[in-house]
C-alpha cells in the first residue's frame, strides 16, 4: 500500500512539474502583455512548455515501470 502512495505521489508531481510553465505561459499571456519584458518571458516560457509536453508523455511509463514491484 506505501508503495502504490509513493508512486501516485511521484505521479501527481510529475504533472505538476510538467504542465506548470504551460499554465503559466498562458497566464503570463493574458495578463502580462503590459509587462516591459513580455516577448522575452514569454518566448522562454513557450519553450520550456513545449520541451515539457513531451517530457510529461514519457515521464508515466518510466514512473510506473522503475516503481513497479517486479
């Protein structure tokens, strides 16, 4: 039962970790257009997401495998 909590744990992170700069990015888009630096932030953030979507596709599998009990 740790186990399976420790892996649900690590799961929930992963898409945290993933998916926050693609929140963020669109956030930043819709109330940061004002901002001095916006272009810039926002293409750094764009890039991150973007690098992140994939991560996140293969993050899942690699979790369950190495935390799996076998």
């Amino acid at each position: 039962m740790l186990r399976l909590l420790w892996m649900v744990v690590a799961v929930v992170i992963a898409f945290f970790v993933c998916w926050t700069p693609f929140h963020l990015q669109r956030l930043f888009f819709i109330y940061g257009y004002d901002h001095p630096q916006f272009h810039l932030i926002n293409e750094h953030l764009f890039n991150v997401a973007g690098a992140l979507y994939y991560v996140s596709a293969t993050v899942n599998p690699i979790l369950y495998n190495v935390m799996s009990a076998r």
